[in-house]
C-alpha cells in the first residue's frame, strides 16, 4: 500500500516558538545551551516539555532512569504504538537543536492536534434541519473532522454547513460519488434554508 500524502500541514511558528522558548533552559553567550543530564537546568527544560504535553492532553510518565514518555491514547488501544523522540539534554558546550528539535518535533505533531470544535450558528443549523424537513428528506446533525473552509467563516458570521451524503460515505477521495436526485436535493435544501435566512434577515431590519 502506498501512503498518501496528507493535508495537514506543521505549525511552523508553533514549533520555532517552542523551540526558541525550550533554549531559554541553559542558554549560553554564544548562543547554544549548556542543559546537562540530571541538572537544575535540565529539570527546568524537563519541566517545560511535561507543561506543554500535558497542555496538549498527553499523559506523560518517568521511568526510574528518567526517560520521560508523553502518551496519546489512539481509537484503537489493542494496535501496538509508535514511538518517536530525541533528547532533550546537550553537550557541554551545545547547540539549541541537538536532540530539542526531535522531542519538539514529536510534540508538534501531536498537537496536530487536536483542532478546537467550532460550533456553527444555532439558528443557521435549525434553518437548514427545518428546509429538509419541510422538503420530508431525511437529515440529522453531525460532527467532521474535517477543516471545512466553513470552519474559518464561522468564527467571523453567522454559518451552518449542509452535507449532502456520498455513496458509503466516501469523501475527499476520487472515488466519491452520489445520485443526481442527491445532488439536487442537497442543493433544494441550501435554496430553502438561503431564503429562509434572507427573509428573516428582511423581517429583523423592519
């Protein structure tokens, strides 16, 4: 099987920020760090990583050597993990991305996480479930995860998405397909929820 490219993409700033914050810890004059094992220094960069996985709902542990393990549970908890990480401690005289750049990149792509839930318009939504219904299609409310371009207009004006179903629920994929009678449903309930939203407009502005 050959692996896909995906469509999320690194928080570039995201992971410099962390970066440039984690050589804070044991910074020298030239500009790399001095964070050796087991040092108050260490621990403070130790501290800052456990602060940031647990931000982003990892379970971190310690063993009894020190080796710190940030955890995030997978849908499946009976397929065996992976395992990816660096070092966070430094020569004597090191640089600020030997080892650090491993562990934090590690981090971000765990944060690639978990997206914040964007919650569309009540009124937007029962507009949209009251044009289906009057249309007698059958609808319910759903969850994607998805970055929909609507998640970005939601934050700014008043937004519902319509999702109008694909065959075995395949989308985002060459393969997707859906009836004609499906397409022009989807579309007769946009046409009904637009014009429900613009005469309530209309009635609001008197």
């Amino acid at each position: 099987m050959t692996a896909q490219r995906t469509n999320q993409r690194i928080d570039g700033k995201r992971l410099w920020d962390s970066l440039m914050e984690m050589a804070e810890s044991g910074a020298t004059p030239r500009g790399g760090v001095r964070r050796l094992t087991l040092t108050e220094v260490d621990r403070r960069g130790r501290d800052r990583f456990r602060a940031w996985c647990e931000a982003a709902g990892l379970t971190v542990r310690v063993d009894a050597i020190g080796n710190m393990f940030a955890r995030r549970e997978g849908r499946d908890p009976t397929r065996p993990p992976v395992l990816f990480g660096s070092h966070l401690d430094s020569q004597p005289s090191g640089g600020k991305f030997d080892g650090a750049l491993g562990v934090l990149a590690g981090l971000e792509l765990t944060r690639l996480f978990r997206i914040p839930a964007q919650r569309f318009d009540p009124e937007c939504v029962a507009l949209v479930r009251e044009a289906a219904a009057r249309l007698g299609y059958p609808a319910r409310e759903i969850v994607s995860g998805a970055r929909h371009d609507a998640v970005y207009v939601a934050r700014h004006v008043p937004t519902a998405m319509i999702f109008t179903p694909c065959k075995d629920g395949l989308s985002h994929n060459e393969a997707e397909s859906m009836l004609p009678q499906e397409a022009e449903a989807g579309a007769q309930v946009l046409f009904e929820a637009v014009l429900a939203r613009a005469n309530r407009a209309h009635l609001l502005g008197g």
